[in-house]
C-alpha cells in the first residue's frame, strides 16, 4: 500500500474541546499544526455536554478555588492526584473568562456577568453548603463552547483534516513519539502525519457498555493506539454513571436538571435522595446519586410497569425557568421520553458517560509511564488521565479539563517544539506496517466474526459484569468473556471492502480500539478488592474498619494497564498539591 | 408504543468505487417495539447490509451528522420517529450538494460560506481581566441563532442556494452572520454588512422560508435575513 508522508511541528488528534483548546495555542504561537478528526470539528461529542463549566468566579455568592480543589479531591474519593486538582481549579476562571472572550454566548446575571448554576458537589467553605459554581449557556453549554473553540480556530487558521481517522501512534526505538498514522475517509488513503509534538484528544469511549450517555464515534481511539503502542492505561476500572439517562434511550439528562430544583421520586413519589445524602440530597455526588437510583429499584422501588426506572420532577418549576433555562432537556423529554417535563416527570436511569481513568499524564499534559515523560507524546481531555477526577468525576469538571489541560498541553507543546532541534528522526518502517497490516487485514479475513454482533456481545459483557454495582465472581467471569470477545475482534470480517466512505471498515477499526479499552476496564475492575468511588463491589462493603469499603492501606493508588500480558501495575497517588496543604483522607458523605 | 414491525425503506445508493450510476435500493428492516427514531432503523439497516453508509454521532439532535432527505424532506434521522413515516420510506442525500457515497455529501461548499461570514467575535479592546458584561437582555439577542447545529437541513432545502451554492451565502451561514452582528460584544457590524452588500450573497433570499420549515433546532434563518436587511437599510438612508 502507498503511503504519503507529511510533515507537521504539531499534530493534534480530535478536534473536542480539549484538541481545539490546544490547537489555538499552537495555531496563535505560529507554529505549523495539523489536527485530525473522524468528524467535522463541531460534531465532536464535547456537543453535548450541557450544564456548565465550573470555575470559582464567584458571581453570585462568594467562591474560592480552594473550595473547589476540596470537593474535586473529595469528589475523587482521594485517588485524584492533588497537584494536578490544584492547578486546574487555580487555572479555571481564567479559562473561562479566556473563552468568554472567544465569545462564547454564556447566559447572564442581571449585572452583567456570567451565570453560575448550583451542580452536585459543588459546595462553599469545604463542604459546607452548596454554592454557584457551574457556568452555563442554558442546557447547551458544550454545544456554545464547542462551536466558540471552534470559531477561534478558524480566526487562528488551524489546518483542520476533518474525517480522517488516526490508525495509530508511531514511535521511535528509544521511545519517544514521531506523529501517528491516519486514513482519510473519503478515499482510503493513508498518510504518515509526522511531528515533532502529536497530542491526543481523543476523548472517551462510552461506547463499551450497551447503554450510554457517549455518541457513536466515543470509541475510545486513543486510548486503543497508546496501548498497541506500549503505553499503559491509567484508573480504568473507575467509570462514572450519570445518574439521569433517559430510561431506554439513553439520552443525557444534565445535573443541570437538578440544580435548577429537579427532584429524583421512586414509585411512592418520595424524594429518597434524603435518605442517602441528608446533607447534599439530590446534588450529591454523581456516583453516590446512581448507587442509590439502582439501590430504590432492586427494593422493588422503581417506577413504570418493569418498575426499571426512577422519575426526575421538574413540574414544581416556575415553566419559565425550564424554557429558559433548560430548553434543550425539555426538547431531549418530549423527543425521547415522551413526556413534556412541564407536565409530567421524566423518567431516567443511570446510564455509563465518563470515563475517568485514561492515557497517564501530569498536569503539564505531557504523557509520563510511572514519572518517566515519553518525549513528544501528550494527552488531554477524557482520553487523559491527569488524575483529576481520580475514581468518581465532579460534575462540569469534564469542561473544565479539557480547557485548562487543552491549555497547559498545548502551552508544554510549544515549548517542547521550539527547544526541539530542526532535524527529525526517521519512522521504523515496522510500525508503519503494523498499522498497515489491520487495515490489510479487513481486506483479506474470510469466515470471521461480524463487527454488529461482536460489539454488542461486547457491551452486553460489560454492562452485566462491570456496572454501577459489581460482583466478585460477576468480575472474574467477565475477564474471561472479555477475552473471549477479544479474539473475535482479531477475526472480525467485513463484507463491504469499498475504498470510499467505508463505514464498515471504520467501525471494525474502532472495535479494535474499544476491546482494548474494555479489557483494560474488566481487568483493572478485578483486580482492585476494594470500593471506592464508581468502583463499588460486594466483597467490599462498608465496615467500620474500612467505611464505604475504602481500603486506603492497599489501594490508595492509581492502577496501569498494559497490553502486552495485559499486565497490571500500580503507581502512588500524588496527595502533596503544588501550594496548598494536603486535603487530608476523610471518609466520603455527602 | 410501536410493537415489532417491518419496515419497508428505498435507499439512494451510490458508490463510486463500484457503481457506474446511482441506484434506489429497496429494502426492509425488522424493528422492535424500542425502535423509535430512523436512525435506529439505520443502524439496524447497516447490521444487514454493511455498505450501507451515512453519517452519524450524538444520536440526540446536538451534532447535526445525520441530515438526509427524508420522504422529500430534509431532517435529521435522530430525530425523525419511524412511526410518523409513510412507507416506504425514501431516503436520499441532501439536496444540491455533490455525493460522496450513499447519503453522504460533500460539505466542502457549504462549510465555505459559513468561513466566508467570520463566524468569530472580533473586539479590538484590550481583553480585560474578567469577562466582557453582557446584559441579560442583549445576551437574549443571540437566542435562537447560537443553536445552529450546523447540520445543512436549512441550506440544501433552498433553491436559491442550489442555484448558487457557490455565490450566496445561505440560511445557515446567514443565521450566523447575525448571530454576530448581534453579539454587543463584537466591533465589526459595518464590515459584516459590507462583507454580504452584493447582489448574490445575501440578497438571493427571496424568503421561501424552506428554511424555517425544515430547521431541526426551529431555527429562523429568514427572520435572521430580514433583519440584516434592515441593517443595511438603515446604514443606506
């Protein structure tokens, strides 16, 4: 196969909001950028994120970054490293006052400034209350700043290759990392994108359970292209189900609901949230929200004729608030649920969204395996792990990330290129071929598997032995269904062998980057014997020893997953922030 | 709620690497009673027939991938309940731009025109410490043009952006340069008025309204157009 070869000082793989918040630093730094994108840069999922960023601006009651580093490294259930905590919520209302500028069209106070929502978690004075920290544009805040970060990249000329899909990362002998390789969709055709900086924004990959919040291109590509690439996968037993999906659909339904005054009712129409988080009720954090949506329906609590689901109440609501305020979730219930939120309760089910494990990086965006930074090579956003968001993510933090690490990976990136010397090293042909020989293989494999079909035994996998709550043996059974999952996707077989447009070939190459993303979660879930955060099992419940089964002696750490041997591997939490005192281990009650 | 059905659909097919010429394909897919909206029915279709291709990601309404022509309409399959569907259903690629493959189309154009607008804030003030103040009121301005999904139901349901695909603007692009113009928060009205003062770009418009009815957001590019005809009105008298 010919294979054309280009040359970049920065190459930048998702057009989110994390790569395109990178790619203004490097576009507006001068420097010669590529980014690459399955889809046109505004369908990137960042779309539909919808209740806000959060930054400690203060515009309606008084607020302090240090607050928010405290609810982030609680909302983590202190597997968030600290430092990297300390320098996102101290970077984040310039950030947001940054994209402010860029015009993003966020709702407003009637002096002027910024409106700021209350979201679960987010609380004043460590803790104590909650407070107004999400800033929002209505119920479309990603849409509004995804289409901004966008806007701003056309103003900075960004080199934009929209529906091009990366194949994988080429490295060096010694390691460090020279570009990626990539297909264009229209043609078929390969090309070399080498840098001397490549970035991968990748975003999440949602996509490996039967029900999700995630679009369909959330296939987690980078997170599949680091591990073939040797590179190990951080946290990834630690997902995070929101609490309010549409029941059968899936469809999100942001916290946002909630902040404004929504109630979550089970069949009695009791607001049993205060039975669980007297304090924080029903904005409490999200995985403590969902443990007990699912606790209320196994109790036979659940409404609807399969009593499958719980109600979220919004008809107490002045209606013009929703109209205003939440236009887009009144649009999302009449169109999926059926029910027009004014009138009558939406029903919703927790439902797989984040991912909150990922590439390992530090807080500079540079990617590091234990302390050690692989030259070249930086992640940010979802596809990232920083930690930030350690084993349970805040609300509205997911914005934040990928404006403050879209920022500082960029920022390291044009540090990186310019102290670089001109000349570049040469790719090994044998990681060319290694990408090749996936996309030959498609072209070839007869009697194989069908992509449909082995993705959903997939999801269905990972939905029944790796959800909200998880079993003991339901975990080491799925190890093994997922390995068996795996080695269909070796043989998987498409019918249609087309060079333009092939969706199937598209789609049996992100089957290739999901399995690898699940088996990294399967794995990792097994193995880690304690609960904490999103990661919930039987064999380790609340005792007084270790309250809500947190086992800090053995498991105050982050996992790494790697492909090869699909060995484990474990490295320490940062608890020492850059500034500030440590936040010291608490048990976790909201 | 819909029980398990068939469903008939004809299909606009065409690819290029093996058809010599399009072709409409008759198909029909089993749907079950959690089956709703036609891109379900899409991705069941694509499970059958794997070289069925089409473009779709956020399954809700927010990224605008899948816009096709639907029994003569253009929509968003996601969006689109099977059920309010007379079959059988024809499905074809939007109108008036070239096809890739199947019910993909080459947006090269349409995106162009949206550029040509500088879909970007420009403000020459020093950026300030904090955020620009914007009243709740002139924030309100910008409702109902930020929405745009970009998704080319509005634009490729116009015959006059059909005619001139490459010298007028069109509903979408259009709806954007006001979403500009009426931000208080950018300096360049005038320029953005000069920038669409020519007989083609904006003035094509001759208010069908294709636009308005089709829009999947319930956007209004028409109302958006007269009011940057006003604008300019004013500025000439």
């Amino acid at each position: 196969m010919k294979v054309a070869k280009r040359t970049f000082d920065a190459v930048i793989v998702g057009a989110g909001g994390a790569g395109m918040r990178a790619a203004i630093q490097l576009s507006e730094s001068g420097l010669k950028t590529a980014v690459l994108s399955k889809v046109f840069p505004t369908r990137s999922h960042t779309v539909a994120a919808q209740g806000g960023v959060s930054a400690s601006l203060g515009n309606s009651e008084p607020d302090h970054w240090h607050w928010h580093m405290y609810d982030t490294v609680k909302g983590s259930d202190w597997l968030g490293d600290q430092d990297a905590i300390e320098f996102m919520c101290k970077q984040a209302p310039q950030v947001v006052v940054e994209l402010e500028h860029y015009g993003m069209p966020f709702d407003r106070l009637d002096n002027g400034k910024i409106y700021q929502r209350p979201f679960g978690g987010h609380m004043s004075n460590f803790g104590d209350k909650p407070v107004r920290r999400a800033c929002a544009a209505a119920d479309r805040t990603g849409h509004a700043m995804l289409h901004a970060l966008y806007q701003r990249n056309v103003r900075a000329n960004t080199q934009f290759f929209v529906e091009w899909m990366a194949l994988d990362l080429l490295r060096a002998e010694d390691g460090r990392v020279l570009g990626v390789i990539a297909m264009e969709m229209e043609t078929g055709d390969i090309t070399v994108f080498q840098a001397k900086a490549t970035l991968f924004a990748t975003g999440g990959a949602g996509r490996i359970f039967a029900s999700s919040t995630n679009a369909f291109i959330n296939t987690g590509d980078g997170l599949g292209m680091a591990a073939r690439a040797g590179i190990p996968l951080e946290d990834m037993e630690f997902w995070q189900f929101h609490p309010t999906g549409v029941a059968g659909a899936g469809v999100l339904i942001t916290e946002g609901v909630r902040g404004e005054g929504g109630i979550l009712r089970n069949s009695a129409g009791e607001r049993f949230m205060e039975r669980y988080a007297p304090n924080a009720k029903d904005l409490a954090s999200r995985d403590v929200v969902s443990r007990a949506m699912v606790t209320e329906i196994n109790e036979g609590r659940g409404c609807g004729p399969a009593k499958d689901h719980v109600l979220l109440d919004i008809t107490h609501l002045d209606p013009n608030t929703i109209m205003t305020r939440l236009p887009g979730i009144r649009e999302i219930s009449i169109q999926f649920a059926g029910v027009d939120p004014i009138k009558a309760p939406i029903p919703v089910v927790p439902t797989c969204h984040y991912q909150m494990g990922g590439i390992p990086t530090n807080y500079l965006g540079e990617v590091v395996v234990h302390d050690q930074v692989v030259p070249g090579f930086y992640a940010a956003g979802e596809c990232a792990c920083a930690s930030v968001h350690g084993a349970n993510r805040l609300g509205t933090n997911s914005l934040l990330d990928l404006l403050v690490f879209g920022k500082s990976s960029g920022e390291s990136m044009v540090d990186f290129i310019k102290s670089e010397p001109a000349a570049v090293q040469d790719i090994p042909q044998e990681q060319i071929d290694r990408a090749l020989a996936r996309v030959d293989r498609l072209d070839t494999q007869k009697d194989g598997a069908n992509v449909h079909e082995t993705r959903a035994a997939m999801q269905r996998t990972m939905q029944n032995h790796c959800g909200v709550f998880r079993f003991k043996d339901m975990l080491a059974q799925g190890v093994d269904k997922i390995t068996e999952v795996e080695a269909a996707v070796r043989q998987t077989e498409i019918k249609d062998k087309s060079k333009v447009w092939n969706t199937a070939r598209q789609e049996a190459l992100e089957l290739d980057n999901l399995i690898e993303v699940a088996k990294a979660t399967m794995v990792s879930a097994n193995a880690r014997t304690e609960s904490r955060g999103a990661h919930v099992r039987d064999d380790a419940p609340d005792t007084p020893q270790h309250p809500n089964g947190r086992d800090d002696e053995n498991w105050l750490k982050h996992t790494l997953w790697y492909k090869e041997g699909s060995r484990l591997d474990y490295k320490p939490v940062k608890l020492k922030p850059l500034s500030v005192e440590t936040i010291a281990l608490k048990t976790r009650a909201y | 709620m819909a029980a398990t059905r068939t469903v008939q659909f004809k299909i606009y097919r065409y690819d290029p690497d093996k058809d010599a010429a399009p072709y409409m394909q008759d198909i029909s897919v089993e749907l079950e009673a959690t089956d709703h909206k036609l891109l379900d029915a899409l991705v069941k279709l694509k499970a059958k027939d794997d070289s069925l291709a089409f473009r779709r990601s956020c399954r809700e309404g927010v990224c605008g991938s899948d816009a096709m022509n639907i029994n003569g309409k253009n929509g968003l399959a996601c969006l689109t309940d099977i059920d309010s569907l007379k079959g059988p259903i024809v499905l074809r690629p939007l109108p008036g731009l070239p096809v890739i493959r199947d019910l993909i189309v080459d947006m090269t154009q349409f995106f162009k025109q949206y550029h040509s607008i500088k879909p970007y804030v420009v403000n020459f003030d020093p950026a300030p410490e904090r955020e620009r103040l914007q009243s709740p009121e002139e924030r309100e301005e910008l409702n109902g043009l930020y929405e745009c999904i970009l998704c080319a139901c509005c634009s490729t349901s116009c015959p006059s952006f059909w005619w001139n695909p490459d010298k007028f603007v069109g509903p979408a692009g259009l709806l954007a340069a006001y979403r500009f113009i009426a931000d208080t928060r950018d300096q360049t009205t005038n320029e953005r008025l000069d920038n669409l003062e020519d007989p083609y770009r904006l003035f094509r418009c001759h208010t069908i309204m294709n636009c308005v009815d089709v829009c999947p957001k319930h956007l209004n590019p028409t109302k958006a157009i007269g009011k940057i005809k006003d604008l300019m009105l004013q500025r000439a008298v």
